[in-house]
C-alpha cells in the first residue's frame, strides 16, 4: 500500500477523533464522516459493530428512521438541531464526497449484523417497526438482502 493510499485510509477516522465529542449540533458532520469510516472499513471486508451503532444512533431523516425516535429528538431541545438531513457539503472541511444516500450501506450493515439473528435490541428505537421485522428501507425481505 502507498504512502498516498495509507493516508486516506487514517482520515476518516483522524477526523472521527476530531468530531466525536463535538456537541449534536455537528450531527451532519459527525454522521458524514462515521458514514466515510463505514464504508471504508467494509470495503475492507471489515464490520464494526459498536462504529456503526453510533452511526445508527445519530437522528437523520431517513426513510428507514422511527417517527418516534425522530419526534423525541425534535422535542429535546439539545438534540433539535442535530437531526441530519442527508446531502449537506462538508467538503471543504473534510475533503470527503458528500453523502446523498446511506441505504445501500445500512442495509449491508444490518444484514452483516443481523441478517439472520434476532439481536436488534442494540438499535430498535432508531429503525421503523418493518425494516426491525425483516423489511430493508425499500420494503424487500431480508431474504433479498
């Protein structure tokens, strides 16, 4: 592996250490990196659990997200801003592409962790009640996964 190659892969997670304990109002910041780190680890074959729960944990508005959990962060006044709308631009800050669309890697994270087990415990209160029976965000069953 190149120097160049090892570089970009220390980023994502040199700017995690950097935007982790900023406050919920850097939510969008935060989900955009642990989003770049994720997909980085798993095109390495590699799925960390805890990583991708604190990802799943960050409040976005996203077709796969609890109407509830959505509504408790909007009415917690420390977590009203942090809500994530997908798309904003941080690159200019963090030099990684603008993330659009996380399905594709949510779906691959669920399946990896429990595609065939029923320990969603960790993570129930932010996914829709049909993407925790077996549905993915698009309404295919986890068979299709």
């Amino acid at each position: 592996m190149g120097d160049r190659s090892r570089r970009a892969g220390r980023h994502p997670g040199a700017l995690w250490q950097f935007v982790e304990p900023l406050i919920p109002a850097f939510n969008p910041l935060k989900a955009q990196v642990l989003y770049h780190q994720l997909d980085l680890d798993r095109s390495r074959g590699t799925y960390d659990r805890k990583r991708f729960q604190k990802y799943i944990e960050i409040p976005r508005n996203v077709s796969y997200a609890e109407p509830k959990f959505l509504e408790r962060c909007r009415k917690d006044q420390s977590l009203q801003e942090g809500i994530v709308s997908l798309g904003q631009d941080f690159t200019g800050v963090t030099l990684l592409p603008t993330v659009t669309q996380d399905e594709p890697l949510v779906v691959d994270y669920l399946a990896q962790f429990f595609g065939d087990a029923k320990d969603t415990a960790l993570i129930l209160h932010v996914l829709r009640s049909d993407v925790r029976r077996g549905q993915d965000p698009a309404g295919r069953a986890r068979a299709t996964w």
